[in-house]
C-alpha cells in the first residue's frame, strides 16, 4: 500500500537538485512513518489539519499528549528535511 501526503504544498516524489531525495521524499516518509506508528487515526491530507482540527479531551490524556507530540515531531522534522 502507498500512502501519500501533501505537507505545506510538497506533493509526491522527486528527487532533490543533485539526485538525492527531494523535500517531497522527506515528507512522504516521514508521514508514512507516522501512519504506521498511528494506524487508527485518519491523518488527512496535511499535518497542520490534524493538529488544528484536533479536540482536546478527545482522548485519554496521555494518549492525548502523545498523539500531539508525535504529529509535532513530524511536522518538525519534515521542515528540518531529515528524514
């Protein structure tokens, strides 16, 4: 199964200027990453929705906290471009 995820505009695959892996790469990634370690949770099309979107006390609290810090740690390291 693919996933596929737009994060701020970046769309897809490419490769980056000198044939290494693109920010489209990184996010893709990074996104299908997040929705292994998330398989119950409907993560949309952009990062940023799940957090805006997202009702406090919606879940336990610990879960809660977890679930926020793992989508923030994603949207970080796909600005950063690590992967």
């Amino acid at each position: 199964m693919t996933v596929r995820f737009r994060v701020r505009g970046l769309v897809g695959t490419r490769a980056g200027r000198r044939g290494g892996p693109g920010p489209a790469d990184t996010a893709g990634q990074v996104c299908s990453e997040l929705a292994v370690d998330l398989p119950d949770e409907d993560l949309g099309e952009y990062l940023y929705d799940c957090i805006d979107l997202y009702r406090m006390g919606s879940k336990p609290r610990c879960e809660e906290v977890e679930y926020l810090g793992m989508l923030q740690d994603a949207i970080d390291r796909i600005e950063r471009g690590e992967r």
